[in-house]
C-alpha cells in the first residue's frame, strides 16, 4: 500500500475515533440533561403545578444552553461522520486504482 493510502487510512481512523468520542459525549450529555431538567423543574415546582414546572423547565437558560452545546457536538459528529466517509471513498478508490496500475501476471 502506498503511503499516500497508509496516511488516509490513518486519517480514517481517527476521524472515526473522534466519531466515538463525540457519540459518547452525547449519550454522556442525554442523561445530564434529564438530570438537569428534572433538578429544574424541582426548583419550580413549589410555586407551580407539575405541568407549569416541566413546560418552564424547558426554556430556563440552563437548560437551552445544555442543549446548545448539545447541538454543536452533535453538528460536529456529524461533519466527522461525512469526513470519515469521504476518507473511506478516497481509500477504496486508491487501492483500487493502485490494483489496475500493478502489471499483470503472465503465466509463462
């Protein structure tokens, strides 16, 4: 394998490390936001209903910004997700060029 190919696979692998590391991050991030809305609503709901304390839960800053960042992890796994994709086409297509540029055997 040429070392342009080698260093795309590499690229490829920690794109899809990287991947992982955001898909923790989120599944990390869900159960702190139940964590956090729950500890929110808590608060409210001494001056309001279950129903008031949930629906104004959901828009206290500490949570819309939880889901912000949220967002923005969840945009860049996403752009990792095409690189990743983009890096595995780019590395089927070398080899296979590097498969049709070898001589062929001829059997004597």
């Amino acid at each position: 394998m040429d070392r342009a190919i080698s260093q795309k696979v590499e690229d490829l692998q920690a794109a899809r490390l990287a991947i992982a590391e955001r898909s923790r991050a989120l599944a990390a991030r869900e159960l702190e936001a139940r964590t956090l809305r729950l500890g929110i609503e808590a608060e409210l709901r001494a001056g309001t209903t279950k129903t008031e304390a949930e629906k104004f839960a959901k828009a206290d800053p500490r949570y819309l910004e939880h889901e912000r960042t949220t967002m923005q992890i969840a945009y860049e796994r996403d752009v990792l997700l095409a690189t990743a994709e983009n890096l595995r086409l780019v590395v089927l297509l070398g080899l296979e060029e590097s498969r049709v540029d070898e001589p062929a055997l001829v059997d004597a």
